[in-house]
C-alpha cells in the first residue's frame, strides 16, 4: 500500500484580465471566477496497486462537494515492475512524491496517498479525514493569483500565456494538463481482472520558477481529443510546498 474542474480561484481572486483565447479548432472555453477559497488534491496511485481503486473512486465524490475543489491524479512507477506497467506512470511523478515525502518526514511513500494544498497527507482513501482537511484549507486565504491571459494549440502543445500576481516569490508555477476520464481493464497483477475508472490523470507537467509574466508551452498527448482535457496551474512555496493559488482552463 504504497503511496495526483468548473474553476477555481481563493477567495482574493476578485480582479481578472479578460481571458482571451482561440484554439486551434475554434471550440469555445471558459475561464469563470469564483469567490471561494480552494482545495488542491494531488492523489499519488497506481493501477498495480490493490489499495488504489478505492482512493480512485472517491476523488471524483469529493470533487462534487465544492466548486472550489481540483483533484489531480499523479499516476506513479514503482509499482509497474511489480505485475502490470501503468500506462499513465511516470519517473517524474514519484520523484514529486518524494519531495512530498521529505516534507512531511515519511520513512517512506506509499499509494494511495492524498495531498491537500502541500500542506497535508493522508490515506487517498480516507474520506472523513479528507473531507475535513478538504474543510479546514477553504478557512484560509489565498496568498497568490494566477490570470490566464492567452492559450492556443499549436500541433501537439498548448502555448499558455498567464500572470501571476501577490506572493509568488521562492515559488513554482506548476502546470498539469490531465485527462478528465480513463477507463482501464487490467490485465495483471494486484488488480487483475478489474476495470478502473481514473478521474483528472496528469498526462503532461509543467515545473518552472515563478515570474509575474510567463508563456511556455505544454505537451498535449495525441490521444486527447476536444473536450477530454482540462489544464490546471497552481503555485507552490518552495520553502514548505504549501499550494498558494490555482486556476483552470477547461474546455466547453
């Protein structure tokens, strides 16, 4: 049992520049703000693991309580050695893990594991525990903004245009283009035999430091189709890797 939208902004996001924005296809986007504090829940899991699918499942369900909510599913590696190779893990999530791990003095990580605003971690599939976790963050105020003001697509990659604004110094801007559904039979291992429904998959990350103005571009996965993916931004202090602000584009 080892161990990542409607919008969301906290409570200061008040002021936005116009969002602005044509695709490559002309499809209509929204960016929408909210006056609610936020809650970002970054669930480390894995197909191998037989402990995950109930974590899996209750993202989705702790979504639907607040609009304020972004739940990202960081899919990781050391299991794939272990039965089944998870097409959705990556080196690079565990090693986002293990930066979780220091943090919070694990002796080791471990799936499913929940991680609310870089501030708390738990059982992915404690729900009373996340739930009140979850209730505790939206108490506090957002200390940085982030104001998407150009997105198009170029080929395979989204170049992303954004502002960032209040503390955002020693902080990274992060970028998680996922997958707003999966559906996978698994064909080995711990979970052999049972379909897995997946819910926001990081299929492609961004890590850079924070500037007030940034562009860069982020890998939009060939299998994606119009409407089946969403892209979060959030800050995060390097110092304590408490989560200060988010914002999502998302597809009409």
């Amino acid at each position: 049992m080892k161990w990542i939208l409607t919008i969301l902004i906290a409570s200061a996001f008040t002021a936005f520049a116009l969002f602005k924005t044509r695709s490559a296809t002309d499809k209509k986007s929204s960016i929408q703000p909210h006056d609610k504090s936020f809650a970002v829940l970054e669930l480390f899991t894995s197909e191998g693991c037989s402990s995950c699918p109930p974590a899996d499942r209750l993202l989705p369900q702790l979504i639907k309580i607040d609009s304020g909510i972004v739940a990202l599913s960081f899919h990781v590696d050391y299991w794939d050695n272990l039965g089944w190779k998870d097409v959705f893990s990556d080196a690079s999530f565990t090693e986002r893990q293990r930066l979780y791990g220091k943090r919070f003095h694990l002796e080791s990580i471990y799936t499913p594991q929940l991680v609310i605003n870089g501030e708390y971690e738990l059982v992915g599939s404690n729900r009373q525990k996340a739930e009140n976790l979850i209730n505790k963050v939206q108490q506090e105020s957002s200390a940085s903004q982030i104001t998407i003001t150009d997105l198009k697509q170029q080929d395979q990659h989204l170049q992303v245009g954004c502002e960032l604004s209040g503390d955002i110094k020693d902080s990274w801007l992060l970028a998680a283009l996922v997958q707003k559904h999966a559906e996978r039979k698994i064909g080995a291992g711990e979970n052999h035999g049972a379909t897995l429904l997946h819910t926001n998959v990081v299929r492609s990350f961004f890590e850079n430091n924070a500037e007030p103005e940034m562009n860069f571009a982020i890998s939009l996965p060939s299998d994606l189709k119009d409407g089946e993916w969403q892209l979060v931004l959030y800050l995060q202090r390097k110092s304590d890797l408490k989560i200060t602000g988010a914002q999502i584009y998302r597809q009409n």
